[in-house]
C-alpha cells in the first residue's frame, strides 16, 4: 500500500499531519536512522528466504511445525490442514 504513495508525502502523514500528534512536529533527519527508499521490496526481494510459511500471520500450528521439523535437523513439510484458509 506504499507503494502508491510518495516518500515525501509518506513521511508527512505520518510526522507532521497524523491525528493523534501535537502541533510542531517533524521528520526525523538524524544520520543515524537508515535511509528510506523510494518504494517498499518484498524482504525475498532483499534476502534470501529458505523457508516461507503462508498467511498473514501464520497458524500458530504451522509455525509450531515448522520450527520443530528445523530443531530436530528435518524440512519442515506442512499437511494441508495447517495451510488451509476457510
């Protein structure tokens, strides 16, 4: 969704007009914070993913699964039943 929206114009919504701040308020220009980038990638676009559990956020069972099969050295192979949405 913020993808459609300019840097610049992302930014002031968020620091300067948003409803909940007090008057007088501004964009942080410290040079310890990370530049921003012009649009927002996908983190498989950045990084490499060797694992991808569907949904938004998982099951608590898919992830349970998952992190069990890596800690006992297996590949996690979700049944069905925990990638199934209704």
């Amino acid at each position: 969704m913020r993808n459609n929206i300019g840097l610049r114009e992302c930014l002031e919504a968020v620091y300067l007009e948003g409803p909940t701040l007090e008057a007088g308020g501004m964009i942080p220009n410290d040079e310890d914070l990370p530049l921003l980038l012009d649009r927002v990638y996908p983190s498989h676009e950045i990084v490499k993913i060797d694992y991808f559990l569907p949904g938004c956020p998982p099951s608590a069972d898919a992830i349970w699964a998952a992190l069990t099969a890596l800690l006992t050295g297996q590949e996690p192979v979700l049944p069905y039943q925990l990638l199934k949405y209704e």
